[in-house]
C-alpha cells in the first residue's frame, strides 16, 4: 500500500497533530499540499482546502488506514507518543495476527497504529486465517519501551499497512477489489465485513458496510480520503492490470507527474484509488 491522500481543513493542526503525536516528518510542502512519512518516503499526504465540508455520516469513504511499525518496541514509542501530545486511543486490540492502536485525527479521520506478529505465528485453522479483536495487554507494550527510542520519530521500515473503507455493498467490492484488481479474500467471518489481500498477508484492504448497506459516496470535495495508492511491484505488472480491468470494462484515467505512471479509478462505493508501478 501507498500514501493514503486526505482532503482536510485546517491543515496547520492537522500536519502537527501527524508530526507531533504519530511521529511523521515532513517530506515536502508545496502548493497547499503537505507530505507526511518516515525515511523519507510520504505515507499521508494532506491537502488543505479550509472550505472542504465534513464528510456526512452514513456515507462511504475511509474508515481508517493503518501504519505498520517494525517492532513491538516500536508500538510501545507509538502509544507513548500519543499519550505524550495529550491524544487519547479510541481503542486497543490484539488481533491474533497483530497488536493495534486506534484514534482519530483532529479532523476525525481513523488511525491504526500497529506492529505485525511474525507470519509463523499467525494462527490458521483448517486452511483459514484466524483473527480476532481481543483486548491489548497495554502494560506488556509498554514494557518494551527502550531508553534509547524516548525522543525518536517513526523508524525506517514504517510504511502504509493497510487501508479499510467504508462501502454501500460487500458483494460489489469483493468483485471489484478480488474479481477485477485480484486481490485475494482472506477472512468473511467479521460480520458485515470482508479482508482482502496480496502475497498471503493477513489483509491490505478492509471493506465494511458499517456506515449503512447502500451508503452513498460523500458528496466531492468533503474532508476526509482524497485517495490511496496501490503499489505494484513493476511497471509490467501495472501493465497486465490495466488490460485486466480494461478488459472487465473498468472505467480509469491513465495519468502522470512526470516521473511516475497512474492509473485513477474508483471502486462502486466512490471510493479513489491510485495504482502505480514501484520503481
């Protein structure tokens, strides 16, 4: 997964709330657009736009995306950074596959903080991934704190885990998402819920229908997801994908900013996506 791109209004709070309380440096500004990420790559773009309106309830869009930390010890410094800038969780869990922080940003975009078990221990039951959401041992996260991490930023290795969305029809995404982008189904057992996913990881995308079955998209230029990216592994691969959902009768926009390709489309829900090639 890529940067994930949020219309929002005030975009002074909100590039300090992602600087100060997630960890993220600056990458760059420019023309209203903030990038936020860790090592130098973007993993929240923020574009200000002060008359953006909320994005009305019951509608689709993001539900939260989620940064991954390499280490257990990294979530430790995550959550005593929040607890640091005065931010409270909304949530802890432990998903059997990965230990998870929630909140929201100042302009209620949700956040998932976490760290991924080794694949060896991710628990699979007659052929079928298992996950859950169980209560987080927070004391034992904690625990892991290093003297050495007290005053660190995000680390190298902190990247877009996964994003989960907010859509109107379960059945519409998984043709899209599985049967067009082939993305394959990992887990149904969430009630209104399905997890998607590439290379046998527990799930890069989540699709709910939480905010209504048949929720509409919010109306453009709300706050709130602008778009995502999905990032294929070469410039071949994003090639054979465009023929596949050319060939399903996709709607997309093939574009550039002159040192990359893209392919812009949107799922049934309205929700925009990216699909770019890793050079």
């Amino acid at each position: 997964m890529g940067a994930v791109r949020l219309t929002v209004a005030d975009l002074d709070r909100v590039r300090d709330f992602y600087r100060d309380a997630i960890g993220l440096t600056e990458v760059s500004t420019e023309d209203g657009v903030v990038r936020l990420g860790a090592d130098g790559t973007a993993i929240v773009e923020l574009f200000g736009n002060p008359d953006a309106p909320p994005r009305p309830r019951g509608t689709s869009g993001l539900f939260h995306f989620a940064i991954v930390v390499p280490s257990r010890p990294d979530l430790a410094r995550a959550l005593q950074r929040v607890a640091e800038a005065g931010w409270r969780l909304s949530g802890a869990s432990d998903h059997l596959v990965s230990e998870a922080l929630y909140l929201s940003d100042p302009e209620g975009n949700g956040i998932e903080l976490y760290r991924d078990r080794p694949r060896d221990q991710w628990p699979v039951r007659d052929g079928v991934l298992q996950m859950d959401t169980l209560p987080l041992d927070l004391d034992g996260v904690l625990g892991e704190l290093r003297r050495e991490d007290a005053s660190s930023g995000m680390p190298a290795g902190t990247r877009m885990g996964h994003v989960h969305l907010n859509v109107g029809d379960l059945t519409a995404a998984e043709t899209f998402y599985s049967g067009a982008l082939g993305f394959d189904v990992t887990v149904r057992g969430y009630p209104g819920a399905l997890f998607v996913s590439a290379g046998g990881y527990h799930h890069h995308l989540g699709l709910n229908t939480w905010a209504g079955e048949g929720a509409p998209p919010a109306p453009p230029g709300s706050r709130g997801l602008r778009a995502f990216e999905i990032v294929l592994p070469s410039e071949w691969a994003l090639e054979e994908l465009e023929r596949r959902i050319s060939d399903k009768g996709i709607e997309y926009e093939r574009s550039s900013d002159g040192e990359e390709d893209f392919l812009r489309l949107e799922d049934p829900a309205g929700n925009r996506l990216a699909l770019v090639a890793d050079y």
